[in-house]
C-alpha cells in the first residue's frame, strides 16, 4: 500500500498519462474513448483544479491576517516584508540573467525556418507599467477583488487588516481568535481535497496523454529541451544548493520535501492552485514559521516567477531567431526589463507565461504567427515551470525564515 500522498499522486500522474496516450495513439477511432472518455477525464479534472481554486483566496487572505497577528511586533513585519519582497526579485533578475546568457551562447532557433506559419493573429496589448501595477494593489471594491481573485489585492485587504488587529493588542483578541480558527479550518478543508488529488491529477494528464499533437514537437525540439533542462536545473540543483549554502537544510533533505509540491504543480500548471501544497511543504515539512510562510506564500505565487522568466526568455530568443528577426545587444536592456514587467505580472494561473509571451511577441515587433509555436508547446512548459515557479517560493522563503530567527530569539528574550 502506498502510505504518502506524493507516491499516489506521481501514480495517477504516470497512470493518466499512458492511459491518455493510448487512446490517442490506439484507441482514436473510438469515440468513446476519444471523445466521452476524454469529455469526463477533463470534468472530473476541472472540477478538481475548481476545488483547490475555491480555498485559495480564504485561506491566503486567513493566512496572512493570522501571519501578521502572530509577528512580535509590527517593525518585524516591515522587516519580514521588506526582505521576502527583495529575495524575490533577486530570484527573478538571476533567472532572467541566466536565461540570456544561456540563450546568447547556445543561439536557439538559429536556422529554423518558421516562416511558414498558419496566421495566428494576436490583439494588440500594452506593456505593463511598473505604476500601474503598483496603484493596482490598492482595491477599489474589496469585493470585486475576492470575487476575481486579484492576489495583489487579497494581500493587501489581508495585511492592512492584519496590522490593525495587531495593532488593537487585547482589544480584539475575540477577533484574532475568530481568525486563528478559521485558519485551523481551511487547513482542514486542503487536507480533505488533498486526499482526493490522485483522482485529480490522474483526470488531468489523461486529458493531456489523450489530446497532445506529439509531431509539433519534431521541429522545434532544440527549444523544447533547452526549456526543459534549464528549468528542471533550477527546481533539482540550484533551488536546492541555494538553501543548502544559506540554511541548515542540505539539497538532498530539500529535494525529498518539495516531491509532493512538485507532483501536484506537474498537474495542475498553477501555481495559486499550488499555495495549499506550499504552505504545508514549508510549515509541516521545511518547519518554517507560519508568519513567514502565510505572508510569502501567496505574494511568492503571485510575483516570484523565476520558471516564467526563463521561459520567456528562451521563448523569445528562439521565435526571433526562427523568423530572421535575431535579437540584437542593443535591445537587451529593454527586451530583460520588459521580461521582469511581464514576469511579475504573469499571475499563478495556468497558461500566463503564454499570454506574456504573446505580449512580448507584439512589443518586440515578432512575426504574430509565432504564437501558434507558443501555444501548441505551452501546456507541457507549463507543467514544468510552474514546478520551478513554487520550489524558487519554497527555497526563498526557508531562507528568509533563517534569516529571522534570530531575530525571533532576541525578542523572545525580550518578552521574557
């Protein structure tokens, strides 16, 4: 018998897969099995991906109301803050540095001809300005914000009420309680959904095996796999390494305690849909406190997008190369600003590292009958980077919790 959640979710997942490749590449002329079949296996997955989605804008809302009521004080929070919002961008400029240098040497694209393309026509998109963004997060209707998702502004609503709770001290412990339950709550809720994950991720990559084109992959395979490896390079070498060298955890006890957060971001492609699976990974597995995981979870699946920029990046150099359009040095500077604008605004949701790609490919003046290259690939990419996307928020943030422990201490002594 199979006693943990990441060995049956890796079974579904393989399980899925080949049941889905055979009735695509044996069974297609079935309709059954190519259409009804596949019809359910992409309800019950949608229904599963629905479920996860449905506890996350309560429970990172709770978390981080919790997390803050839980600091010592609130200078700790500015400090807390301060340095999770840091570490992040320093994870996304290295992924995108690394990216470009990777692209500069190994030239993808260089002579493919892509010119043949079917005419996939793109609207015009703007890029994201920084200030735009930034007034963003303050929400007109905190309403319409739980109502559409918007994570930026779920956080803010959560650590401006969470600093005024904190602030009242006894006044309001009523309502900290009240908070605290309903933490335990919605953490009881992920465990029940949790349990139903094989079936889901099963449902899922059956879909994928069923429906995947596996010829479009023949002539942009050089791409393919230098998207692959440098994402999976990042999830099972540098992300551990990186903790290994900054906190007491090695890279092989790293590894072992993010397989489930990797299986289950396989399939589902999001990394909001992910967050319940971080917050334990880091709480119950990593032992990072959960002040520092309530606060960084969800601003980590919303804006450390390391998997998204090296995706971009590489995707962006091979469709110029492939349609006689090279990058030139003079346009790096923008091209890498324009790639950490898009990053950041990319979103925990399945698919937006394609649609910045298809807003990149406006910008930048590329042929617009290179986002069909983009979409047809984008579904397996995505699987991978958002691995990528919320193990870089795991190893960020159990560094940022050894850096506060001592800090912790010195209070903690202070209050005794």
């Amino acid at each position: 018998m199979l006693k943990t959640l990441s060995a049956r979710i890796f079974i579904g997942l393989f399980v899925g897969l080949v049941c889905g490749s055979i009735v695509q590449y044996l069974l297609q002329d079935i309709s059954f099995f190519s259409s009804t079949l596949v019809d359910v296996a992409s309800g019950l997955g949608t229904m599963f991906v629905n479920m996860i989605m449905m506890l996350v804008v309560p429970l990172v809302f709770v978390s981080i109301v919790c997390g803050v009521c839980e600091l010592q004080d609130l200078s700790s929070f500015g400090r807390l803050g301060t340095k999770t919002f840091g570490f992040y961008i320093i994870n996304t400029l290295v992924s995108i540095f690394a990216a470009v240098g990777v692209a500069l040497v190994l030239d993808p694209g260089r002579g493919v001809d892509m010119t043949g393309g079917d005419g996939v026509k793109l609207t015009a998109t703007e890029l994201p300005n920084l200030m735009s963004l930034i007034v963003d997060i303050v929400p007109r209707n905190p309403v319409a914000a739980f109502t559409s998702g918007n994570m930026l502004q779920v956080i803010f609503m959560a650590l401006l009420l969470g600093a005024v709770l904190k602030s009242m001290g006894p006044h309001v412990a009523g309502a900290v309680s009240g908070f605290q339950t309903a933490n335990k709550v919605m953490m009881k809720l992920i465990s029940v959904v949790m349990h139903l994950a094989p079936l889901g991720v099963g449902a899922l990559m059956f879909k994928l095996g069923a429906t995947l084109d596996a010829e479009v992959f023949y002539s942009v395979l050089e791409y393919l796999v230098l998207i692959i490896g440098m994402l999976t390079l990042w999830v099972f070498v540098v992300y551990p390494y990186a903790v290994q060298l900054f906190t007491p955890v090695s890279a092989s006890t790293f590894r072992q305690k993010t397989q489930e957060q990797i299986l289950f971001s396989l399939s589902t492609a999001s990394s909001n849909a992910t967050i319940p699976v971080t917050m334990r990974t880091l709480v119950e597995k990593l032992q990072v406190n959960h002040a520092v995981a309530g606060f960084g979870v969800p601003l980590g699946a919303t804006m450390n997008m390391g998997g998204v920029s090296i995706y971009i990046t590489i995707a962006i150099f091979f469709i110029a190369n492939a349609f006689g359009m090279p990058i030139t040095l003079e346009q790096l500077p923008t091209l890498m600003f324009s790639i950490f604008l898009l990053s950041v605004g990319a979103g925990g949701v399945p698919g937006g590292g394609m649609v910045m790609i298809g807003v990149l490919i406006h910008q930048m003046g590329l042929p617009v009958e290179a986002f069909a290259l983009v979409a047809a690939l984008d579904r397996l990419i995505d699987m991978i980077l958002t691995s990528c996307n919320v193990v870089g928020d795991t190893a960020v943030l159990t560094i940022v919790d050894q850096t506060e422990r001592p800090h912790r201490v010195l209070e903690q002594a202070d209050e005794e």
